[in-house]
C-alpha cells in the first residue's frame, strides 16, 4: 500500500466553502478502484492550507486508475475552483 501526500492551498477565504465541497467531492476518491482510506486535515497556523493524505494499493491505481478516469475529473471540477496553485502531490512506500 502507498500514500499519496497532496499539499493544497486555497485561495484566501475560502477554506469554510471548500470543507463544504469535499464532502461532496470525497466520494469520487472513495469510489476508485485501490482507494484505501483518506483524511483531509485543515492547517492551523495557515487555515488556507489543506494536508491530504489518501492510501492507495498500488501506485498504478492512483496514477492510472483515479487520475485518467471520471472520478478524478468530477473531483477537479467541485475542488478546482478553490485552489490557489496546483495542490504539490508526491507518494510514499510502505512503512519501515
């Protein structure tokens, strides 16, 4: 199992709106063949910053299976509109 590790910052003000469009959004991930689990966490010191960590059984069915399908497409379209860049993705093997 891997983790992907994406590092979101929103546009300012918008962090209350866009909590409300992940639970909407979460779904499109949760539906996706090889998703594990996934937790979103607000940042405290900088509330426009989201840490969102999503396990994954391969890191095909992250690349391949989320990011070319549907799913991935309608999870843009709901949480796109609130980002400031491009959220910074990156993975991580199992744990040692």
């Amino acid at each position: 199992m891997i983790v992907e590790r994406a590092l979101v910052s929103l546009k300012p003000g918008a962090a209350g709106d866009f909590a409300k469009a992940f639970a909407t959004a979460r779904q499109f991930v949760e539906r996706s063949p090889g998703f594990r689990k996934l937790e979103m966490r607000q940042g405290i010191e900088s509330p426009d910053t989201f840490l969102l960590l999503i396990w994954w059984a391969t890191l095909e069915d992250h690349i391949k299976g989320f990011r070319e399908s549907d799913n991935f497409t309608q999870w843009r379209a709901v949480l796109g509109p609130f980002f400031a860049a491009p959220p910074a993705v990156e993975h991580y093997a199992e744990p040692l």
